[in-house]
C-alpha cells in the first residue's frame, strides 16, 4: 500500500493526513517543521503523554481546551499546580480527565524547571538529541527507534513521566527533529527545507 494520498487539491500527502478532516492543516503547516519553542516542545511531550491509549484526533480536537486548562503549557506556571487544582482539572469535561495523565503534566513541569537549569533550555537539550546524518531513520510505519529509545531512558532517569519510545518517538516527528513525512508527500520538501533553515539551539 502506498504511504501517500492525493489530498483535496490533488497534490499527495502523508496516508494518515486522511483519516480526519482537521489532520490536513495539522500536517501540512506543523508536523515535522522543527520547534525550538521550549513552551511548545513541553506543550506537545504533554499532549502525547495525554494521548497514551487514545487517538491523536481525540487530543487534536481538545488541544485548545489543554491550552486552556494548563495555562498555555508555560511549564513555570503548571510546577506551582497543586490538589486543588488537579481536582479543578479532573472536573473539566474539555480534556482527557485521567488523574495519572495531569498529575504527569505537574510533575514534568517541575523536571523541565530542572533541566532548564541544567540545561539552559529544553530545546536545546532535546535538539542534542537529533538522530546524525548517518543515523538510519525507520520507515513511517514504524512506533520507535534507537534515538526514541535512548532518549525515553534519559528522561526517566531525570525523572519524567508518561516519556516512553512511542510517544517519544511520535514527539520527534511532530517536532521536527526527524522528518517523516512520506516519500512523495509534498510537505516533505518543505519540512526539508525548513530543516536545513533551521539553526540548532545550542550550537
């Protein structure tokens, strides 16, 4: 089975942009574009942990009301999160109300006041991490790799929660450190070009 589809305008994109009418602007303007935004990268590491179990539509169509609920993701705000306002978010029917998932949001929030510090941002210590040039990176169909792996393991061991190789992994290629948009897909020309634009944080 072919990886593309032909899109509204006739032009191929990637087989999964198809499954739901708001999955085409998702694809075409953010997946894959590299994010040095620290706010975004620990908005969309959230939103995956979120998404553990569920489908990426269900979180896409409550991603306002996340913004919403979580302060916009400014990881300073939601480390001063406390029960009060975990009840408050366990009550609030625009997100996915699972305690383990929001109390990971809070938490995380603290470690990435952490790594701020250690690292100066959370761009740059996730762009450290950008698979080489030399690095293979698997086909589309593929849930992990030796990057995702690794990285998934150095942030559990800094404390993160909800950081497996899957949704490591799905982070990556939303944020652009790897660009895994299909052969033929006609964004894939234009991630690589912004990719190429883009200047690493931290180098």
């Amino acid at each position: 089975m072919s990886q593309t589809i032909n899109g509204p305008d006739g032009r191929p994109r990637c087989r999964w942009c198809a499954g739901a009418p708001e999955f085409l602007p998702y694809h075409d303007t953010e997946w894959g574009f590299p994010v040095d935004d620290d706010q975004r990268l620990f908005e969309k590491l959230s939103l995956e942990a979120f998404q553990s179990g569920l489908s990426w539509r269900t979180i896409l169509a409550k991603r306002e009301n996340f913004r919403a609920a979580f302060e916009g993701f400014d990881f300073h705000r939601v480390a001063r999160f406390g029960e009060r306002d975990v009840e408050r978010l366990l009550a609030d029917q625009g997100i996915v109300r699972h305690r383990g998932k929001i109390e990971a949001v809070v938490h995380n929030a603290r470690c990435a006041q952490e790594m701020v510090k250690a690292e100066g941002s959370l761009a740059a210590y996730f762009w450290r991490h950008e698979p080489g040039p030399g690095e293979r990176v698997p086909p589309q169909s593929v849930s992990t790799s030796a990057t995702s792996i690794a990285l998934s393991k150095d942030l559990k061991q800094r404390g993160w929660k909800f950081v497996g190789p899957t949704t490591v992994y799905a982070f990556l290629q939303a944020m652009g450190l790897i660009n895994d948009h299909a052969e033929g897909c006609v964004v894939r020309a234009s991630v690589d070009r912004a990719r190429r634009a883009f200047r690493r944080p931290g180098r």
